[in-house]
C-alpha cells in the first residue's frame, strides 16, 4: 500500500497596508509571458475612450503566476457557483 505525503503547510503571512493606500477600479488587463516571467498589466478604460490607463503592472515568476491563476480560479468559483444562474452561466 502506498503511503501519502503529507501535503506542506502553508504559512500565514501578515501584510501591512500603507495608510494611504487605496483600491482601484480595472475593467481591463493584459498578460505577456517569457521564459523567466509573467506580467501582468491592470488598466481603466473609460466608456467611448479609445485608450486606457495603466493602474498597475505585476510581475510574477512562472512559479508564482501558476500559484496565483490556481487561487484565482479557486476563490471565485467558490464565491461565482452560487450565482451562475444570475451570470447567465
């Protein structure tokens, strides 16, 4: 019989939020990818505009983007399947 691992545990890490931060709007984003990293841009674009501005850019090494995209797809299917029927999914 093959035995299992034991999966590691992760670690809580606190994060400090500066005074002055603040959340931003994006209704739009782009990813490039490399060998050696993934970036990830945040834009806002108006309604009518034909141009966006850039709100934040992300860089992740292919480790870490392959982490977040897994957490991502994970939190919002848990918090989305309870409203498909109102996205129309």
């Amino acid at each position: 019989m093959e035995e299992e691992l034991p999966k590691p545990k992760k670690k809580q890490l606190p994060i400090v939020l500066p005074r002055d931060s603040r959340a931003h709007y994006v209704n739009a984003t782009q990813v490039t990818v490399s060998d050696d990293s993934v970036i990830i841009q945040f834009a806002y674009v108006r309604p009518g505009s034909k141009e966006g501005q850039l709100v934040s850019e992300i860089a992740l090494s292919p480790k870490h983007a392959i982490d977040f995209s897994r957490s991502l797809d994970s939190t919002i299917k848990k918090h989305f399947t309870r409203h498909l029927d109102e996205f129309g999914y």
